[in-house]
C-alpha cells in the first residue's frame, strides 16, 4: 500500500532531480549565471533542484502567497530527504505573488523564462505571453512543459476516477458524485482518505483548468511575439474508440508538450 510519506518522497525525488534533467536534456547547458523565472512554481521543490544548474537568481512566481518564512520550510522538507539546499540558497532563490495576469518584475530582466506543469491551470494565456514579452531580454528564451492537456486521458488530474475520458463526457456535478463514491469505497475498505483534499482542492482545481489541448496552446503561440524553435510532444499509446467521437485524434494523443520559444 502507497503511503501519504511514500507519495511525498516520490513527489520530492522526481520534482527535485527528474525535472531539471529533463531540462537540460531539452534546452542544453545554458542556465549558468542566468536570471530564471518559474511561472507556477507550486511548492517550489523544482525551484530548489533548479538552482543545481549555476542559476544566478530563480524568481518562483505563483499565485498562491507563500508565507515569510516558506523558504526555511522548503529546506526542511527537503533535508527530511536528505537534500540539501546550497548554501547561499537565500540569495538565489525568491519566492514572488501575482494575481494571475501581472508579474511583479522589471521589463527586460530575466534572460531565461520556465515552466513545468503550469499552462493548463493559467486562464489568460495571451496576456501571459505578453507579460513574458515584456520582462523577458530579447536574446533570452522561454522553456514551457505542459502535462497533462485537457482532452488527453490524464487530463483530469483526477486519477481517483479509473474510466478513461471520464471527463470529457461527465457534468461536474457527475464528476464530484464520482469523487464521493471514491471516498465512500476507500473507507468502507478502511483505508484512510483525505476528504477535504480530494473534494475541496483537487475538484476545485479540476473545476478551474483552462481545457487546452496542444493545438489551442499553438495558436496561441503564433499568435504572440515567440516562435517554437524545438518541440516534443509526449504521448502513450491508448484507445482513442474510448473517448467520445467529436474529439480530434491529435486532442487525444497528446497528453503533453515541450516547447522552447525564441524571438
């Protein structure tokens, strides 16, 4: 049986060392000495793993406020895994609040924006491109993973509910009902869920997701100052006879994207 502290553990590794090798695997070694921003930088485990590449400032910009003394927090969690932050860690890494649309920087003042993870919660995506055209120096470049896109079978973010493409069929109000039968399940096995969780965070979450797929986010993209000089997608192999019929193959498939964009 998977715990809440192995849950934890596994989230702590993979955020903390899988991602910003994967990263450098996409854009190459080129993060040294860089001002960084992480647009929807949670709680902010990658941040710290990012700091590894030689990053010279790494703004975490999210719009949940993280508290003074988030930080000290950060690195207790992460030496519980036995990580441990560099020691000049305080100076390198800043967390920073914004209302979903504004960033709170400086036009021109970061070399290198990132994200992972983050696009498909962000509801204004044109004005976020313009942001990121305004605080971003002209030679400097933008580095967005998405996963999941909507439409894809992961796109939920529900994984409490087995039935493939649920989502794109049910009501939210079907989908709450769905989530109560799940908790109902679970206890009646005597196995401890944590409700408020599942019904108030991760639904509510659900109910918030913009419902892109890769091909909405593309536009998008030609339509802003950026172009995509590298992409991948990244796909498994499914059963698109699941999904219902009006969805394009390329809306199910693509469970997410990379992209690097230059101007």
């Amino acid at each position: 049986m998977t715990t809440n502290d192995d849950a934890d553990k596994e989230w702590v590794l993979t955020h903390y060392y899988n991602v910003p090798r994967e990263t450098l695997e996409f854009c190459g070694d080129v993060f040294h000495n860089k001002i960084v921003l992480d647009i929807g930088c949670g709680d902010g485990i990658t941040d710290a793993g990012l700091l590894n590449l030689g990053i010279k400032k790494l703004y975490g910009l999210d719009i949940d406020n993280k508290s003074e003394g988030y930080l000290q927090h950060l690195k207790k969690r992460l030496s519980y895994r036995g990580i441990y932050m560099p020691h000049d860690f305080n100076s390198r890494l800043e967390f920073l609040n914004y209302d979903g649309l504004t960033f709170p920087l400086q036009d021109n003042s970061i070399d290198i924006i990132f994200s992972w993870s983050a696009f498909e919660h962000i509801y204004n995506i044109p004005r976020i491109f313009k942001e990121m055209d305004r605080i971003l120096n002209k030679d400097g470049f933008c580095f967005i993973q998405v996963f999941p896109w909507y439409h894809s079978k992961y796109g939920a973010h529900l994984d409490y509910i087995k039935e493939p493409f649920f989502h794109l069929r049910d009501s939210d109000q079907q989908v709450e009902a769905k989530l109560k039968e799940y908790i109902l399940n679970e206890l009646e096995k005597g196995i401890s869920v944590d409700v408020n969780f599942i019904l108030n965070y991760k639904f509510n979450q659900y109910k918030l997701l913009n419902r892109y797929s890769a091909d909405m986010f593309y536009e998008d993209i030609k339509r802003s100052p950026f172009k995509v000089i590298k992409a991948e997608t990244i796909s498994y192999t499914e059963n698109p006879s699941l999904a219902p019929k009006e969805y394009r193959l390329s809306e199910i498939m693509i469970s997410g994207t990379k992209f690097l964009l230059k101007y």
